[in-house]
C-alpha cells in the first residue's frame, strides 16, 4: 500500500506559523516579565546594600570620634598626674620622701593603667559592635529571604 501523502513527516502543510508566533509572544512575554521581576528584587538589594555601607560608616564615624575622644581624655589624666607627681617631687626633703612618693606614684599609675586599658578595651567592643550592627542586620535580612523563596 503506498503512502499517504499526510503521512509524509517532511511535509510543510503540518507546519503552522500562528502557533509558532503565539508560543514565541507567550515565551517574550513571561521572560519579560521575570526579568522586570528579577531587575526589581536586583535594585532593591542594591538600595539595601547602599543604606547599609551608609549606616556602617556612619556607626564607624561615631565610633572612631567616641575612641579618640577616650583615649585624649587618658593622655589627658595621665599628663595632670604626671605634673602633680612632678609639683610633689619638687618638695622632697629627703631621700626616703622620695622613694616613697615615687613607690606610691609608679603603683598608682600600675593600677590606673589596668583601668584605663579595661576602659578603652570596653570602648573598642562597642564601637565594633556599633559597626558591625548595620551589616549583620542586612545579613539576617538576607538570610530570612533565602529561607522564605526556598
């Protein structure tokens, strides 16, 4: 029995162009529309990760003023004491007076540096915790998205 001519798999009458640009218009439409979806989840992380340098610096800005402001009014202690120290050696009597003052005053001066690095060292864990707020705010941020779209 010979063939059909509707059989033939090579024949172009099985070929219809209107499908072929419906599914084409269908495929553009949905890739259009994931990408607008995509550039817009795209800048609103960038926005996101914009505030976040911001909050950063600023919390380093205050950060730093806030250490340098400890460590001047340390220089600053330790100066005044250093001249009172230096005013009560100037009326030194004997030798015993003096080994006396400068015993209690290299004591004193032991136990205030033992604070002032305690005090310093807070300062120092603050700041860096200040800084790193912003960043490990935008982290778990990040870190609840990922949880929720999977």
């Amino acid at each position: 029995m010979p063939a059909k001519k509707t059989d033939d798999v090579f024949a172009m009458n099985a070929f219809d162009p209107s499908k072929f640009t419906d599914n084409f218009r269908d495929f553009a439409e949905k890739s259009s529309v994931k990408t607008k979806e995509a550039l817009a989840k795209m800048k609103e992380a960038t926005e996101e990760a914009g505030k976040t340098v911001e909050a950063t610096m600023h919390s380093a800005q205050t950060g730093a003023v806030e250490f340098g402001m400890k460590a001047i009014e340390i220089l600053r202690a330790n100066t005044e004491s250093s001249y009172a120290h230096m005013e009560s050696l100037l009326g030194v009597k004997s030798v015993a007076e003096l080994f006396e003052l400068q015993t209690a005053f290299v004591r004193k001066q032991a136990e205030t540096a033992v604070a002032q690095a305690k005090s310093l060292q807070e300062t120092s864990k603050k700041v860096a915790d200040e800084v790193t707020k912003p960043g490990k705010a935008a982290a778990e941020k990040a870190m609840s998205g990922f949880k929720l779209s999977a």
